[in-house]
C-alpha cells in the first residue's frame, strides 16, 4: 500500500498531472485550508471550468488521443515502403522530375548523409541530436 502525502503534494501533483503547470500559491494555500471532504474534487473541477486553456481544450485533446495507449507516449512506426518523392517539373505532378532522396537540410548539417529506408526518421533524429546548433539551442532554452 501507498504512503499517503500531504494535502499540499497532492493538489501541487494533481495539477501539474493535469494542467502541465504548477499551481499558483494562492490555490495551494486554499485547498490546504479547506478541511471540506469534496474540496479536492472542488478545487480541480472550478480550476477546470474556469481556465480556458487547460479546460475545454485540454478535455477535446485528450478525448482524440488514442484510447488504448498509456499517457504521455508516443509511437511512431517506419514504414518501409515509403513512397518515392519526386520533383514536379514547373509545378505540374504529371510531368515528374528527378526523385528526391530522404536527408537532413544541408544548412544544418555538416554532410549530405541519405538516411536509408528503414532508419529514416531514426536517423533524423540522431542528426538532430547531435547537431552542436541544436545542443547550443537547447541549453540556452534551458537556462531561459
């Protein structure tokens, strides 16, 4: 069995559980005074109605998720008969140019590497990863 935690810890995890920001410190401080049994049902369902953003628009956005994968996990599958990219000529689709193969931008990357059909988003990813533009971007937002 469990521990139990605080009235403070649950609302703090609840919310941020939930809304995907902490709660301010004023709800906290309400929700630890109010001694009501139905306060924490109280509390979640008026901080849901009356924010817009994690309110009605949260609720549709987990509705549409997929109702038989666990939250906050995402899938993506390689298809490994992806179909071939072509350029269209003068911007007609009938008149097919030369094919376009799977890579990184150029501007980004120091290689032109091809990512072959089955590692293509992998290999994005790893590009990605381990581009130094994207490492310094990302412990700047980070101290942000």
């Amino acid at each position: 069995m469990s521990e139990s935690v605080s009235r403070e810890k649950l609302i703090r995890r609840a919310t941020f559980d939930l809304t995907g920001v902490t709660p301010k410190w004023t709800d906290v401080q309400a929700f630890v005074t109010d001694k009501r049994p139905d306060a924490f049902t109280m509390v979640m369902i008026n901080r849901g109605v009356r924010d817009k953003v994690t309110g009605g628009f949260k609720a549709i956005d987990h509705l549409n998720l997929n109702r038989n994968a666990p939250p906050r996990s995402m899938t993506v599958e390689e298809s490994l008969d992806a179909p071939v990219v072509h350029v269209f000529l003068r911007g007609n689709p009938v008149n097919r140019g030369a094919m376009v193969a799977p890579r990184f931008l150029s501007s980004l990357a120091d290689t032109n590497e091809t990512f072959t059909a089955d590692k293509r988003r992998l290999g994005l990813a790893k590009a990605i990863v381990s581009n130094p533009l994207a490492q310094r971007m990302s412990s700047v937002s980070m101290r942000i």
